[in-house]
C-alpha cells in the first residue's frame, strides 16, 4: 500500500485557537489528521518562521489525535509577504523542486484549505503543472451543531490551465523544457519548434506512449532520451532508461531479450533472465525500429502495455512491471497494419501521441546551429576547440543547405562529417581545402549508396496502389520520385494541412500568406489524385 503524504500550509487564524477552544472548535490541519477514514503517514506542514511557536503547538495535537503521523515542519521565507504572488509561487517553486517525490510509494493530497489565497492559488498552480505529483484536498467544518470538530474532507481533480497567466515560472519552465528536449540547440524551423513544444506538453501532462516516426538518422533515439531525462527532472519517473533496436531482435531471441526467460525455456537458457520489460520498471523503456518486432511479441507487448503484466518465455508465473513507453520507426507502420505485419491494435494503442521527425533536408535553417552543438559537443569530448575559418564556413553551409547535399544519414551524415573535418584540422581550423576534401567525400558515399532495393520497391508500389500499374509506367523518372515522397507523406500525416506543413516547411515559411493544404491539393490534382484517393489507395483498380 502506499503511504499518504499531506502537503499543507499553516493556518494562521483556523489553525489558531485560544487554549480553552483548543478541541471544541474546527481546526483545519488537525481535523484533517481525525479522519477516520484518512489514514495520514506523513503532514509536511509548511509555515512561515514568525510562526513557529503555532506550528509546533500544531504537531503536538496532531500527534495526540494521531500518534502514527509523521509530522515534518518545513519553514518557507513569503519574504514578510504572504500575499504578493512572486514571493510566495517563488517560495514554494523552491520547496516543490527540492522534494524527493516518490509517487510509486507514496500518494500525495495538497491540503487547500488553509493558508491565504495566494498561498492556495499557488499550491493549485504547482499541482496543476505536475511540480508536485498529487491530488487536491479540501477540508471543510462540521455542517451540524454538537458533531465531531473534526469536520469533513474531499479530494479533488480541477482543471486549473485558467490560472496558467499568473505563473510566469511556470511559462518560462515549459520553455525550457523545449530547449531541454532540443539539447540546447536554437533552431529556427517554425514547424519543428513548434512539435518540440507540443512533445514537451505531452511530456509533462500523460504516461501514455510515445511514437516517434521519420527517416534514419533524424533523431528519434537522442529525443526519447531527452524526453525521459525531462520526466525524470520532473520527478515522474525513478527508475531507468531502457532501449533498444528492435532491428536486432530476432526469434527466442526477442522474445527472451524483451520479457525474460526461465531456466530451460530452450536450448542454452541455463538461467533465468529478467528481461528488458522488467528492468524498465518505474522508468522508460524505449524501442526503437518497432516496426522490425514480430507478431509474436507485438501480441506480448501489447499485454504488457494496458495490463502492466506479462509471461516470460517458457515461464508459467506473470511479471509486473510499471513503465512509460516510447517506441520509434522509420517504417509506415499503417502500411504494415494493412498489409497484416503489424497488429492494428497494438497501432492504436501507441498512436495517440504520435510525432513525424523530419529528416535535416527539412530543415535546412537548422543546419547552422546543429553545427555550432556538434562542435561544441566535439570540444567537450576532445578536450580542445575547433572551429570553421570564415570561408570555409561560408562554403560549407552554403553546401550543406543547397541542393548537391542529400544527408541521407541525416544528422548521423552530419555529425560524422564534422568529426573527419575537425581530425584533418591543423591549428584546430578548419580550412576550405578540408572542406573541399569532405565534399567529395559526402557527395561520392551518397553516389555509391543511391537507393536501396527496398526503396526502389517502395516507390513502385506506392505509385500503383494509388495510379495503378498502367498509369505508373507513364510517370517520368523526375514525376516517379517527387511523387512517391509526396505520397509517403500524407500517408504519415493525419491531414491534408499537416502534410502540406511538412511538405512546404521552408518555402511555406517565407510566404506572407500560406496555404499549404491548397498547393498540396493542386499538386495531386495535376495526377488526377486527391486526399482520400492517396491515403487510402486506388480502389477503382
């Protein structure tokens, strides 16, 4: 069972009685701990220094009416104002951020009921915005003559985003939380800030999963790193960070690799093993290449997630295990599901909160200050500064934003070109000799990659379900290739404008006036296509 722990300040005037009205009249903070059904483990009982003479008078009576009450009196300096919002949200920001909130073992209730207004309105805003993880709890007198001074109690669940403009900690904080989750970096892509904002909320506010999708490469693993060291600041999650590729998972192997194994569950299990699932607990677990699981452990997996329990391989006794779930692809998982390679219901468990990273030839704004972080992360790592000269700069971000480069590895291609320029720079300088080297060297290893079979086979296919075999053919090379992307696009948008928004990210961003759900319209009509004819294929064929 978990422990109750109470959150509350000292009342002043309420909690105050004269000596003979001590247990004849109603005192909030004690009533509280008379409760013959709240059974209080612990009162954090929050005062201001000039009263402390009353609050330990206060843990004496609660004491007498409730010996098994642990009461720990926390001094908090208003600055001799209780009622200016600054001082007080500034106070109790401080205590809130300073706690050791362990939610898997203790339930935390914020006492509103004593206190000054501003005290109340504040502890709303904290709990409200998750700094402190628990409910509210209102206390109110006896509602008739000659009843226990005791009064009565209830616990509450307020939406309280109305009061988000007096906490102006509270807007700088999910601020930061973006900037947290892009590692620092200011980018500059309107769209992509925008997402980092909307993942920063979904962060902070719900435990249900994750899917992050886009190309290899574009980040989906550091992300869902950051998001979890995000919860963790927080005080939502205690245990680990737990991940993995499902891409090297295969057979028993998965399965043991994921939810464990008995001993003698098949040839070479000569022990018992945990499992990842099981390590995640109280944490994050995230799997990346989701798409690659076999049906198998899609069918496990989902148990796992909406019961919290699950068998390991060869076993016959159920595991529990507690984790928040963030999963990534570079595959069109809704393709798989139609085409019965993914389970449509372990879909539409993890697709709630669903995320499209675009790849680095979507953002080509971004390109500057990506490489400004990556060679202040190389200078932390090598333990001296390397930098661009000027021209070298120049030429190297008029590259790396023009059309000769492809970043196929995204910012994987990125982050290792850097590493060779900075290895082959004398004087810890990049010249426009070792940028003109690297170039070459980029623009030969995308040649000699070119697109993979299963590329290759994507594009077709994509552009028959929708066309049909015959008006495919027709397509010229340079129509086969735009058109395909387009197509896998709005396959992994929700709608028409989201598409477009993906679309048309830089060229939408320099217009006055944007309408990219109407250029992406016009640009399928040209094939004789439209929304539903692309995301849900050609049905006349």
């Amino acid at each position: 069972m978990k422990k109750t722990v109470v959150i509350g300040l000292l009342g002043t005037q309420l909690d105050s009685r004269r000596p003979e009205e001590r247990w004849s009249r109603w005192r909030p903070t004690v009533g509280l701990c008379q409760q013959e059904d709240l059974l209080v483990d612990r009162f954090e009982l929050l005062h201001e220094a000039n009263y402390a003479k009353l609050a330990a008078q206060t843990r004496e009576d609660i004491l007498t009416v409730s010996p098994a009450t642990e009461v720990r009196l926390v001094p908090v300096d208003f600055q001799k104002d209780p009622w200016d919002f600054e001082n007080v949200y500034g106070a109790l920001h401080d205590y809130a951020r300073a706690q050791p909130f362990n939610p898997d073992a203790e339930e935390y209730l914020v006492h509103m009921t004593t206190g000054t207004h501003v005290g109340q309105i504040c502890l709303f805003l904290l709990t409200e915005s998750g700094h402190i993880p628990g409910r509210l709890l209102q206390t109110y007198p006896p509602k008739r003559e000659n009843a226990s001074p005791a009064g009565g109690y209830s616990i509450i669940d307020l939406d309280l985003s109305k009061y988000d403009r007096l906490a102006e900690r509270f807007v700088a904080e999910r601020q930061d939380g973006a900037d947290f989750l892009k590692s620092g970096i200011a980018t500059r892509n309107a769209a992509f800030n925008r997402m980092i904002g909307e993942i920063e909320q979904v962060a902070v506010h719900s435990r249900a999963p994750i899917l992050l999708t886009g190309p290899t490469g574009a980040g989906k693993s550091q992300l869902a790193r950051r998001i979890y060291e995000l919860k963790k600041a927080r005080g939502q999650v205690r245990g680990g960070f737990v991940e993995v590729n499902c891409a090297t998972l295969r057979g028993d192997g998965a399965m043991s690799a994921l939810f464990g194994h008995v001993k003698g569950a098949f040839t070479g299990a000569v022990g018992e093993r945990a499992g990842l699932l099981k390590s995640a607990h109280g944490g994050v677990l995230f799997l990346d290449e989701i798409g690659e699981l076999g049906l198998d452990e899609q069918a496990m997996l989902l148990r796992a997630l909406e019961e919290k329990r699950f068998l390991p391989l060869g076993g016959d006794r159920e595991v529990a295990s507690d984790f928040q779930f963030i999963c990534g692809t570079n595959r069109d998982l809704r393709r798989q599901a139609a085409e019965g390679n993914f389970r449509e219901d372990l879909l539409a468990r993890i697709d709630l909160w669903s995320f499209q990273l675009p790849g680095l030839r979507e953002r080509p704004e971004d390109i500057e200050p990506n490489v400004q972080y990556e060679l202040e992360k190389l200078a932390r790592e090598a333990g001296q500064r390397v930098r661009f000269n000027k021209e070298a700069e120049t030429a190297f971000l008029r590259f790396a934003t023009g059309g000769e480069a492809q970043w196929r590895g995204n910012f994987r291609d990125l982050n290792a070109a850097l590493v060779r320029m900075a290895t082959f720079a004398r004087g810890r300088r990049i010249n426009l000799e070792i940028f003109e080297q690297e170039k070459q060297r980029l623009l030969a290893g995308w040649a000699a990659r070119g697109k993979s079979a299963e590329e290759n086979a994507d594009e077709c296919t994509l552009l028959s379900e929708v066309l049909g075999d015959g008006s495919a053919k027709e397509l010229d090379r340079f129509d086969r290739v735009q058109l395909a992307e387009v197509i896998r696009v709005c396959r992994e948008s929700r709608t028409l404008s989201e598409a477009g928004r993906a679309l048309f990210s830089v060229s939408g961003g320099k217009r006055k006036v944007r309408n990219d759900a109407d250029r992406l319209g016009k640009y399928l009509a040209r094939f004789g296509l439209d929304w539903v004819r692309v995301t849900k294929g050609n049905n006349t064929n």
